[in-house]
C-alpha cells in the first residue's frame, strides 16, 4: 500500500483543533503535504495517462489542504480578536486615567484656597464676603465639580457601551463571515448526460 496514502489518512482523521496550536505548526503541515503533491506530480510526468493522474493529484491536494487553510482563517480571526481586545483595555485604562486625574484636580481646586487678589484698587468698593456666603460658594463651587466630574464618567461609561457594541457587531460579522464554505460543485463527469433534443415532426 502507498505509504502517502496511510500518512493522508492519518492526518485527515488527527483533530486539527487539537494538533495544530500555532501558525508556524500549520505552515509546518502545509509544507509538508506540498512537498509530498509535488512529488506525486512528478510521478505523475512519468506516466502515460498524465492528466487524469495530475487531476487526482490536484484533487486530493485541494482536500488535504482544507483543513488547514480552515485552521489558518481561525487563528487569524482569534489574533485579530486578541488585538481587539488588548486596545479596548488601552482605551478604558486611558480613560479611567483621565476621569481619575480630572476628579482629582477638580478636588484640589475646591479645596485650595481663593487665589489672593492683587493689591490694585478696586474701582469700586468691594463687599466683604461673610462666612456663610463663602461657605455657600464654596459649596456651589463643589457641587458643580462632582457634577462636571459625573458627566465625564457618565461620557467615558457612553463611549464604553458604544465602544462594546461596535465591538459585537464586528464580532457577529467575523461570524457570518467564518461561515463554513459552500460544498464544491460536482464534476461534469459526474452529472448524468443531457438527453437529446428530439428531432421536430
């Protein structure tokens, strides 16, 4: 028995999920199958009926390499999502950051004192603030920053939510889109003969 026959029959019967984990196994593997069509072309020169014998060559090359280019579409997808998801958490940690640093500085802004007024003269006579009306100020001036500071979270929460709806319709398109090819067409020698055209009367 041909002992490319026995090597195709084990690999087309191996999971391919299970024994391929990288690109460089899988470009390993199709190297390998071209190596051993290439040879078989070769014998297939030597013959006398070289056609045929290069059609089943052809044939049997294209089955043996299905797998793996399947296999190769998955890994690209599965790299592709990685990269996806490495940048949204670059995105979110940015953001985070920013909301973080902008609360922070809002705070320190209500909690330092007013900055100092210079000596010129006022043009008009200036009211003495009393104690309460400071404090009432000081609180407007608080509560507007953890207003300010809650809309940039309730934005940065919005650019999230869009952020992960882009993200699932891209997914649900690498899903339409990885949709297992249809089957190939028969071959001509397999459809049954046309019937003739009867002769008109």
């Amino acid at each position: 028995m041909n002992p490319l026959l026995i090597l195709l029959a084990a690999a087309a019967s191996a999971p391919l999920n299970a024994s391929f984990a990288t690109r460089a196994e899988v470009a390993a593997q199709r190297a390998a199958l071209e190596q051993r069509f290439d040879r078989d072309k070769a014998e297939c020169a030597e013959r006398f009926a070289v056609t045929p014998c290069l059609e089943d060559v052809r044939k049997r090359r294209q089955e043996a390499l299905a797998p793996l280019i399947e296999h190769e579409h998955e890994l690209a997808a599965l790299e592709r999502r990685a990269r996806a998801q490495a940048q949204v958490e670059r995105v979110k940690a940015r953001e985070l950051a920013a909301a973080q640093d902008e609360a922070q500085r809002l705070e320190r802004a209500v909690k330092a004192p007013p900055p100092a007024v210079a000596a010129t003269p006022a043009p008009r006579p200036s009211r003495q603030r009393s104690p309460e009306e400071a404090q009432r100020a000081q609180a407007r001036a608080a509560s507007q920053a953890q207003a300010e500071a809650a809309q940039r979270v309730a934005r940065a929460k919005e650019r999230e939510r869009l952020l992960q709806e882009r993200q699932a319709e891209h997914a649900a398109r690498e899903q339409r889109r990885s949709r297992p090819a249809a089957k190939p067409l028969p071959l001509p020698s397999t459809l049954p003969p046309a019937s003739a055209p009867s002769a008109p009367t």
